[in-house]
C-alpha cells in the first residue's frame, strides 16, 4: 500500500493531483481543511489536504476482472513512462540547442523548431550548425509548423546534388563500378545495362576486372548471356585496353570491378593503375545506404584517389533510417546518381532525385522519431 499526501486549493483540484500522480485507481482516505496556525506555514492558497493511497496488491490470478484492471494500471504506467521519455528526449534536444545556437536564436520560436526538424532529420550537429547559419532568423513567429517542415526540407534539399541520368553523359562511354566488397556493384551494373541495352535500345558491353573469385566471372556472365550483351574479362591493364578498343563501336561499356578494401591503400592505388587507359571512365561510387556515416566517408576517402563522378546508394529497402546516406551527400557534397531499392534485376533501381530523397527522409523521420 502506498499513501500519500496532497495540499490543495480545493477538492477538485486535490483530486486531479492524486489522479495524476496515483492514476485512476487511487482511493481517497482522508481529507481535511488546513486552518490555524498550520495554514500560516502552508503554501498560499493552500486550504485542503487530501490522504490517497494505492493498493500494489498484485491480483489474485483468478480474478479475471483484477487481472484486468492490473494490465490497465500496467498500461498506464507504460504510456506516462512513454510520455517522459519523449519529454526527457525533447528536452536533451533543447539543451543541445541551446549549446549549439547563439542566445537570441534560441529563444526565437521558429529558429527553434527549424532546428528540431534538422535533428528529427538525423542530421549531424556541426551539418546542422552549418544549415543554421544560414537561415535569417525571422521576426514574425507566425510561420506555421508545417511550412517550416518544408522549408527545413528545402533548405537540407538544395545542398543535395543528384546527377540526372548520368548514363547519357556525351562526355562518357566507359563507367566503372568501384566501391567496397558486398555492396551491389555487380548486380547495380546488370540493372543499368538492362535499362540503357534493353529499354533505352543502346549497344551496350560488358567487362569485368573482377578476376579474384571464379564465382564473380560467373554472376556477370549469366546476366550478360541473359540480357544478349557482349561480355570480356580482362585481367590486367593491357586487357583492360584491348576490351576497350573492341568496343569502340558500342554506346556504353560497363566495368565491373572486384570489391575493394576501404582499409587498404594499396588495393585503391592497383585499382587506379589498372585503369589507366586513353579514354575517360566515368566511376560510380558504389555504397550501401545500410553502412555507417563513419564508414561511408573513410570509404569516400580511400576512393577519392580515382576521379570518382558521382556515387549509387544500394540496399535502401533494406534500411528506413537514411541518416548515414544523407549526413554523407552533405558533408562530402557528391552527386548521388543511382538508389537501388532490392535484389531484382532490373526492376530495383531509380534515378536519383530531390523528391525521392525528400520523401526517403520524411518516412525515415517517421519511423526514427
Ligand atoms: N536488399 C538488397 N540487396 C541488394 C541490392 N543490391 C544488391 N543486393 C544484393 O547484395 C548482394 C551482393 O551483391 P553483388 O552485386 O554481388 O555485390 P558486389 O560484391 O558489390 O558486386 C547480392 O545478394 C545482391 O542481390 C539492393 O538494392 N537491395
Ligand atoms: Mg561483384
């Protein structure tokens, strides 16, 4: 049994606090005026005092009705617990912002909450700092929520860059898929040949670098008899040119290349050797929306040491939270030109674009909030 005390105006309002405090189940033992001396050293105002208590009994396991009434006292705890630990959540998210803005923009309503947004985004602190210095704080404070949601959305959207089919580059013929071990480059490259051969009607041809597993020569060479495309493999760089050479007379030429290690400098630096050829290759970062910010910028680093164009994000049907991806677009300012969205070759790809990427991230707050 757990008792309890409460000093209030009046009755009404002593019993909203024993509800509140002791939930519905609460039984009032005892109320008293306070008066005379007592009522002196009591708050101002503070005229009633009300004896509550609760029975923590646990019920006897027979009774269906107690059973009931305990699962809806456990519920209730649940949802109150729930409650505090978004208000603590919120709070910290206010603290933080009251580190990371200056004093007249945080207590400015709307500079506030284009910062939460930023935060619910799962931006990054010094990403947020840096799209906060760039919004004029407004003096209205009128603005609605749901416009400053779209604003925020604006605002993280015009420092995306997207790359609009990147495939069509007069510029290119030859693309390479680099990128770590795992993350779909192979099956990336099957879906865009089968898109730019098989709907765009181009003369598409496919080689692999990729010599260190028999497996990976098979994976490319069943997808190249399906799609009826021409298929070499090359094993060093003078085949590299040669496989060029006989294509000369195709749209595209599409490289497929063994996963390297990010952690290794020494397989980005053969990689880059290996591709030195007269004509430009245009190389596709090839990265995974289920790696972490960490690891997708020491990744883009290591790979830098190629002229990398532009990057895919792969396995978004595998993750809601595009947090990592979008932290990364904005720090690293590459254009994203692919996203794949599952195994399926070739339905699973789309070009990238800000509306895609915009409606990624919303559903992504839902579900991270
Ligand atoms: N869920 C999902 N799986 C993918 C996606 N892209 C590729 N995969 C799978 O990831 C695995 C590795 O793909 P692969 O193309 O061989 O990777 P690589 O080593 O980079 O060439 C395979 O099982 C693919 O089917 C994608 O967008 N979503
Ligand atoms: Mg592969």
């Amino acid at each position: 049994m757990n008792i309890k005390k409460f000093s209030a105006r009046n009755i009404p309002e002593a019993i909203r606090m024993v509800k509140n405090e002791m939930g519905p189940e609460a039984v009032i033992l005892k109320t008293r005026t306070i008066h005379g001396p007592e009522a002196k050293g009591a708050d101002e105002g503070l005229k009633i005092e009300v004896t509550a208590a609760m029975d923590y009994d646990v019920a006897d396991p027979g009774n269906g009705k107690d059973n009931a009434v305990e699962l809806g006292r456990i519920i209730r705890k649940w949802q109150s617990l729930e409650t505090e630990m978004r208000d603590l959540k919120q709070s910290l998210v206010l603290s933080d912002a009251a580190r990371l803005l200056k004093p007249e923009l945080y207590f400015n309503q709307e500079v506030r909450t284009r910062y939460l947004n930023f935060r619910n985004f799962g931006l990054r602190p010094e990403i947020i700092t840096e799209l906060m210095d760039t919004i004029p704080p407004e003096k209205t404070g009128n603005v609605s929520g749901t416009k400053l949601l779209q604003d925020s959305l604006a605002k993280v959207m015009s420092r995306v860059q997207v790359e609009n089919n990147a495939l069509a580059d007069p510029q290119a013929r030859v693309y390479s898929f680099i990128g770590p071990t795992g993350v779909g480059k192979t099956t990336t490259l099957a879906k865009l040949a089968a898109v730019t051969a098989l709907q765009q009607g181009k003369k598409a041809a496919l080689v692999t670098i990729d010599t260190f597993r028999i497996a990976a020569v098979a994976q490319l060479e069943t997808y190249a008899r399906i799609m009826g495309l021409p298929m070499t493999v090359a094993n060093n760089n003078k085949e590299l040119r040669n496989a060029i050479r006989k294509y000369e007379d195709h749209d595209c030429v599409l490289i497929d290349t063994a996963g390297r290690s990010p952690q290794k400098d020494q397989d980005i630096v053969e990689l880059n050797a290996f591709f030195n050829i007269p004509e430009p290759i245009r190389h596709f970062l090839v990265l995974s929306a289920t790696t972490r910010y960490d690891n997708l910028i020491q990744i883009e680093k290591r790979f830098s040491r190629l002229p990398v164009r532009s990057c895919i994000f792969t396995k978004l049907d595998e993750t809601r939270d595009i947090s990592a991806m979008l932290n990364f677009l904005l720090c690293c300012r590459r254009p994203v030109a692919y996203l794949t969205t599952g195994q399926q070759v070739p339905e699973d790809i789309e070009m990238a674009s800000k509306k895609k990427l915009a409606a990624l991230l919303l559903n992504s707050m839902k579900q991270t909030r």
